[in-house]
C-alpha cells in the first residue's frame, strides 16, 4: 500500500470503529439508566436490549473484513512512530481484534453463562453463609478463566499475566508482587504500630446524621470546584457508586449518601469524580479508538484515589473546605480542622475491603492478589481458599473473619470472573502516590493551592502528563514518563507515614 492507500484504509477503519462506539456508548446509556433507578417491570425488556446491542457489537468487532483492514495497517507505514495516536489506535485495535478472535465462541458463551449464574448464586449464598452453595460454580468460573489463560498465555511466562493483561496491559504479576510485597513489609509493622498507639482520632466530630439534601448540594459543589464539567457531566445516585462515559462530552458519576455517614457521599463524589476528570481530560477527536481511551485500570484508579485521598483527605482541603462544609451542617460549627482532618484518617484493621481505610486497604488488595495468583497457577484449590483467606488476613491484619460472609464471599469479583482486577487498586495508589510526589517537584507547594481551594495547576499537570496521552504509551511507559520513576512502594510508604503517624502521637 502507498502512503494515500494506507491513509484512505485507516479513514475507513477509524469510521467503522466510531460506528461501533455509537452501540457501544448507547450500551453504557442504558447500564447507566439500569443503575440510576429502572423500575422493576422494565429489566427483561432491557435485557434484550442490552443482549441485542452487545451481539451487534460482538458481530462487528470480530467481523473478518475488519480483521484484514487491522492486519494490513499494522504492517503499514501509519504503524510508525509507534507511540503516535495513529500507530496506538491500529495496534490497540489489532489487539483487541486478535483477542476476541483468539477465544473460542464456545468458551465465551460458557463463561458469559457461568458468571451470569455465579452473580446469582453469591447473591443468595453470601447472606446465608453458604461457601459450599457457592463453591460449585467458582470452581466452575476458576477453571474457565484458566482455561482462557492457558489459550492467550502463549505471549506470557505466566497464565495469571494473561487476565491481569486485560486490565493492566503488559503487566507482569512477578514485578508487581516484587513491589507489593515490598510495601506490605512495610505496612504491616506501620499499622500495627497506630494500632496500638493509646492515642489517636475516636471518629466524634464526624459522627451523627447529616441532612442528604445538604450532602448532595455539597459534594456536587466540591467536584464543580476540582474541575468536574457539569456542562459535560452529571452526578447521580445509585447503590454501588461508578464513573460511566456516554460519549466524548458526556461523563456520568454516580455516589451513594447515608444520613448517619457524612463522609460517604462525598468521598463517593470525590473518587468518581476523580475517575471523570480523567475521562473529561482524554482526547475528543479519538474518542471510540485506543487513543482515546483511559491507558489503564491502574491509571484510572490513580486519579480517583488522588482526588480521593491524597487532596480530599489532606489537612489543607478541610482548611478550604470546612467553612463550606460549617454552612450546611450546623453540627459541624464547633469541629476544627485537625479534628476533622483525623477523624477522616483514622486507621482500622477490619474485615470489609470497601469500608477500609487508606492505610489498611492495600492489605485486603495484596492477599486478594496473592490468593487469586495461586488459584490460576494451580497452586491453591477452591476448597482451600476460605481458610487461606482467614490465615493471610490474620497475619496482615491480625483479624480473622469469623465467617465467609465477610471472609471470602464479601467481594463479587470473583463471582463476575473478574480475576487479575484487584492489584489495579493498590497499583491506583502506587501510581496516585508517585503522581503527586512528581507534581509537587514540579510545582511546587500543591497542599498550599489545595488549601486556597486553586486545584485547576495539579489538574492541568495531570491533563498534561496523564490524561491528554489516551492509551498511545503503555502503561508503565506512561507513568515512568509522568514520574521520571520505575513502579515503586516508596512515595505510597512516604505520604501514609508522614501523614498517619503524627495522628497516633
Ligand atoms: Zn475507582
């Protein structure tokens, strides 16, 4: 192919792929729709609407005219620099295509079944307690995802490096257990220490029943002033919170509010809101293609955990925000900033991976890890798992679930055959952590804008160093760029010590 060839076949292709995206996104609109509130008696019409619309899309990622076009571009001159958008759009489209061609029809339909029922059966089987209700089927979807490895691991050493690929493309599950292991060595002793300090925050000053109208007003203010567009946005409820893209000017977050928990709406809010600004910060005109898209779920789970915790959870956001925070809720008038400050970072080994503090939550995400590496690897059966959750959580945590319900079975990852998705998280604040170390170095004093309520210079920095790039660089390429560092524990180990030890006297 000559060069105009080449230019005319990629126009092609890039039309067909934003015809697919426009089924994809009205996908989205209606999961969307089904989280914010469908009513009862609508869910088995939008079934076969969503089966429909994911069949369209099914047919026309693998449909073999494409496949040539991809095949063909790979090998062309537009293929070149590789980390141009052009070049990442044809190999992240080629990818992809290899991919879902790579797999057996028969194999997906199976595991598309299998987790479809696992989702059920947990449903039903955690509130009883029943782990050998649900065993069956985890075997089931275990066997399926190792099935699935065993057929992509042909480009990895490893069959777990397969799935987690899936979430964190090129990532090695042996380089990152080397610095996961690294960062428990050191934080089991730090939490252990604030454990049993005899001082440290009781939680009062964030205790009571805060009124929801106030709440929502409030986190809605709060990502309008971090730089969330609600002219290309919206923020709504729902029961487990989520960041969705409809289109390249249409991000939706979505948060929860309880009365009696101030802090669960609007760090709901502020994580979502985090994962939006990504996605408001990725390049319009490649939406639909790789260049466009978020380069990672670690990448990802960095902005929310920065906006998150590393800004949200500072001492200098409660000096900007407490005021704000005063006017809506009377009870709040006499709480002073370090009051707040330390009831919104208090440490707690406990059971339940979601309501986990900063410090301790990487600890429920490295034994998840570990665990579902041995499953994959063979080095660990079903039958096994639930008392070898106990011992890991007892050994980093020093807590042992007295049962499955808040043991084993309390996350649905597995039962949704998400296997290799956990170590995104602690990746998200390994990243957020070397992120924020590189912007201070960068700009200077960021807790003193972040305490004059100016976040627009570490929002520009990330659009500039993270967002702006879409998928065109690799993960661990983007983030070495970004930081001027390989992956490292050291910022993440930094940043919690200095700022939960003083808390612990
Ligand atoms: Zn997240």
């Amino acid at each position: 192919m000559n060069t105009s060839q080449s230019q005319a076949l990629f126009q092609k292709t890039y039309d067909y792929v934003r015809e697919t995206s426009l089924l994809e996104s009205t996908l989205a609109l209606l999961e969307w729709d089904e989280q914010t509130g469908i009513p009862a008696h609508a869910a088995e019409f939008r079934a076969n609407q969503v089966a429909f619309l994911s069949g369209l899309i099914h047919q026309r990622a693998t449909n073999c005219d494409y496949g040539a076009w991809l095949s063909e571009l790979a090998n062309s001159e537009l293929a070149h620099p590789s980390d141009s958008p052009v070049a990442a759009s044809i190999r992240g489209l080629k990818r992809d295509f290899d991919k879902s061609v790579q797999l057996p029809l028969d194999l997906v339909t199976r595991t598309a079944r299998a987790v479809t029922v696992g989702q059920q059966i947990w449903s039903l089987a955690k509130p009883k307690n029943d782990y050998a209700a649900f065993l069956p089927i985890l075997k089931e979807i275990v066997a399926l995802r190792r099935e699935e490895a065993t057929i992509l691991s042909k480009n990895h050493a490893c069959k777990y490096d397969s799935l987690l690929d899936q979430y964190e493309e090129h990532a090695k599950s042996d380089e990152i257990a080397v610095v996961f292991t690294e960062l428990r060595e050191q934080l089991v002793p730090l939490v252990q220490r604030l454990t049993n300090s005899k001082s440290g925050p009781d939680g009062k000053s964030i205790a009571g029943i805060f009124d929801v109208a106030q709440q929502q007003e409030l986190s809605k203010w709060v990502a309008t002033q971090i730089g969330f567009d609600f002219d290309r946005g919206r923020l709504d409820e729902t029961v487990h919170p989520f960041c969705t893209t409809l289109g390249p000017h249409d991000h939706r977050i979505l948060t929860r509010y309880f009365e009696d928990s101030f802090s669960s709406g609007l760090y709901g809010t502020l994580h979502e809101a985090g994962h939006g600004l990504y996605e408001q910060g990725l390049p319009t005109e490649w939406f639909g293609m790789p260049a466009g898209y978020a380069a990672s779920l670690g990448v990802h789970e960095s902005q929310s955990r920065l906006w998150e915790n590393m800004v949200g959870r500072s001492r200098e956001f409660w000096q900007w925000c407490l005021p704000h925070a005063q006017q809506r809720f009377p009870q709040l008038k006499n709480v002073s900033v370090d009051q707040i400050f330390a009831d919104l970072n208090r440490v707690e080994p406990s059971l339940i991976r979601i309501e986990a503090d900063e410090a301790t939550y990487n600890l429920h995400i490295l034994l998840r890890f570990e665990l579902e590496k041995e499953l994959i690897d063979g080095n660990l059966t079903c039958e096994e798992l639930p008392s070898a959750w106990g011992d890991r959580y007892e050994s980093y945590l020093g807590i042992r679930p007295k049962d499955d319900r808040e043991g084993v079975m309390q996350d649905v990852h597995w039962a949704a055959g998400l296997i290799g998705y956990f170590p995104t998280y602690t990746l998200g604040n390994i990243f957020a952590a070397q992120l924020m170390a590189a912007a201070e170095t960068e700009l200077g004093d960021i807790p003193a804008m972040v305490a004059n309520g100016d976040f627009a210079p570490l929002l520009n920095w990330l659009r500039q160093h993270v967002h702006s790039f879409g998928s065109c660089l690799k993960p661990t390429d983007l983030m070495e760029k970004a930081t001027q560092s390989k992956l490292s524990s050291k910022p993440l180990m930094a940043y919690l010590t200095r700022k939960l030890v003083p808390l612990y006297g």
